[in-house]
C-alpha cells in the first residue's frame, strides 16, 4: 500500500547508541541531556535564536498563544489542518478565517485588514505546503493595528527567505513566534514533537516555564502551565534524522522534480515564490473539478496508491468552529479539487510512473 507519506526511520544501531546513553544517565524526561543538545543543533541548523522543543505541534501552538496572552479573536486559514484552527478555540478564542490565494494557497492579507476588529489580538497565518506567507504584508498590518502574529510554519522546517537587504534566513524568524511540528509524518521528525521560535529572549523564557507547569523551582510555581515537555527517545530520534536531513531532501527533490517533470502542463500547480527555498514535503495537484479528484483519486486507490485530500474540508464550512456568517470561497473551491500526491524519499520509481500515468489518463 503507497500511502501519501512513510515514516523516515534512521540506522537503527545509530538509534541503539542514544538508547544505551539515556540507560547510563536514567533520565528520560525534564530537558535532558538529548533534548538539550538537539535543540542546540536545531538552533544552528536553522539559523535562530530561540528554539524550545515540545511533546507535539499543537501544544507548541497552544503554548504560543499562551505565551502571548492572547484573548478575543485570531484571524487565521481555512485551508489549514484542523489543529490550526482547533488549537485557537480550546485555548477560549475565536477563530476568524480570512480566504486564501488560490494560486499559492495562503492566506490573503488583502482579506486580513477588512477582518480586524476591536476584539482582534492576533494573527496567525500558515506557511502550507511549505510557501512562505507574504510576510512584508502581513508583519505589516500586524505593526499598523499592533497585533502579535504566530505563524504556523510546520512546512517549512529548513526553508530560507530572502529578506530586504538580499541575506537568506530562516523563515521562523518572522513573526512574534513560529512553530513546528516534529510528527512522524514531516520531513523532520521526532517521532512525536514540535517546537516554538522566538527571537525575544523574554518570551523564549516564558514558553519554558509554560512548558513545564509554571515551575520556576523546587517549591515555587510562578504561573499556570502545562506538560508540553519532550522526552528523551523523541530527541534521539531527531539527533539521528537531523545527520540524515540533507540527503532526505536531495531524495525528495529528485521525486517532485520527476512529478513536476511529468505534471506541470496537465494540472494546476502551487506558485512558487523566486525569493525562497523549499524542501520539497509535499506535491499537491489541483484538479478541474471534484468529479475530476474522486475518479483520480478511486483509480489510484484502485492500484494500492493512496493520495490524500489536503485540506478538505475547508475550515470555514465547520460549524463548530465558525457561524459560517461569511465564507472563504477560494478556500472551498481549492479543498475541493486538491490532492497531494505520495511523497517520501524511497517511493519506487516505477510507481511514481504509474501515479503519473493514471492522472494523466483521467484528465
């Protein structure tokens, strides 16, 4: 069965090795030594300041609004995984969808500033399928109404913009805090996990304290906080990973140039800004109709071949997260017709020929 995505596993006897050392030291949990150094790493590879790892994605953004203080109203995506959107309405806030471009999928910040209103703390766009926001806009409507900005960015582990001056740097460097998340499914992994990233030193502080109760000590609580921690297993997954990455992205690239190759004059493809790198997680396609994506999608499954439906359905059209007062139309229009294609560095060639075939024979 070829399933959209397959889990990276490292040399295993390299896996042992970090085993063998939490057996020595018996800790396995409380910012271990593995934890500590893999964020050491991850700060160096990534080129940021601040890196706080955490037990998943989702409490990595849960923590971020926490951090914060947000209250009142976050304007955010529909065409977004759940947990996006889900994270801002468990944490007591109300998410506001603002549609997207449909050509590269984020959100639109010409649809931003019509939405913000008197109860408006935040907003947090999605960096999806790995394209960076327009950040000039959107950091700077968020100046202009003095509103904290989050950007999920669980796409864009390792991705490099170039800003005004013309330097590459990290994307996570945008906003007040970026977050990751470090599943089992994503290019990088900790088998379960995720992170927070900031460049202000007193929040950075903050999320640490969050992370772990509010515990600034062995008989003083400062604050409310969670068990957001990362254990040691986790991080001497993403230590083995981490030394694998380069080559997992040389073998992803191979694989969306050959679908890129093979597709580009047959379906709509994501637009791709000039002024960024990718890593190449994800290749989505996006069909004439949706009649179109379920024969596409029935003869592929027919073949053992299991694309996915990312995202569908759009945000907006949840009633448990919205009024559905207003809708995102180029959100439900693009969840509709999209499906992202297998993509993982050992997809048999000759399959992803088949894949290629089969499209192209429905269109």
């Amino acid at each position: 069965m070829i399933n959209v995505t397959k889990t990276y596993l490292p040399n295993i006897d390299k896996y042992k090795n970090y085993i063998d050392r939490i057996f020595a030291n018996g800790q396995i949990t409380n910012n271990g030594p593995l934890v500590q150094e893999l964020e050491t790493r991850l700060a160096d590879y990534l080129g940021v300041k601040n890196i706080i790892l955490v037990a998943n994605g989702t409490l990595a953004l849960d923590i971020a609004y926490r951090s914060l203080d947000l209250a009142g109203e976050v304007i955010t995506t529909p065409f977004t995984f759940i947990a996006s959107a889900s994270s801002i309405a468990v944490n007591g806030l109300v998410p506001i969808f603002a549609d997207i471009d449909p050509k590269n999928f984020n959100i639109d910040p010409n649809n931003i500033q019509p939405l913000i209103s008197k109860k408006t703390s935040a907003i947090m766009p999605v960096h999806v399928f790995g394209e960076p926001c327009k950040l000039d806009e959107i950091n700077e409507i968020a100046k202009i109404n003095n509103l904290k900005v989050i950007y999920d960015a669980c796409h864009t582990f390792g991705i490099n913009v170039t800003n005004k001056t013309g330097k590459a740097e990290s994307i996570l460097n945008n906003g007040d805090i970026s977050t990751l998340s470090f599943h089992a499914t994503k290019l990088f992994h900790t088998i379960e996990g995720g992170a927070l990233i900031t460049n202000d030193d007193d929040i950075a502080k903050k999320i640490r304290l969050l992370i772990n109760f509010g515990i600034t000590g062995p008989t003083s609580i400062e604050m409310l906080g969670l068990n957001a921690k990362m254990n040691e297993f986790e991080a001497a997954m993403g230590l083995c990973i981490l030394d694998d990455l380069n080559k997992i992205i040389e073998d992803r690239k191979e694989i969306y140039t050959k679908y890129y190759q093979g597709l580009k004059d047959e379906v709509q493809l994501q637009e791709r800004g000039i002024n960024s790198t990718q890593n190449y997680t994800y290749f989505p396609i996006v069909l004439k109709n949706e009649e179109s994506l379920l024969k596409i999608q029935k003869e592929l499954n027919d073949n053992g071949i299991f694309p996915r439906r990312y995202f569908y359905p759009s945000l907006d059209t949840l009633s448990f997260l919205t009024d559905l007062g207003s809708t995102c139309q180029s959100s439900q229009d693009i969840s509709k017709r999209i499906l992202c294609l297998p993509m993982y560095p050992d997809l048999d060639k000759s399959t992803q020929k088949s894949i290629i075939k089969i499209i192209k024979g429905r269109l």
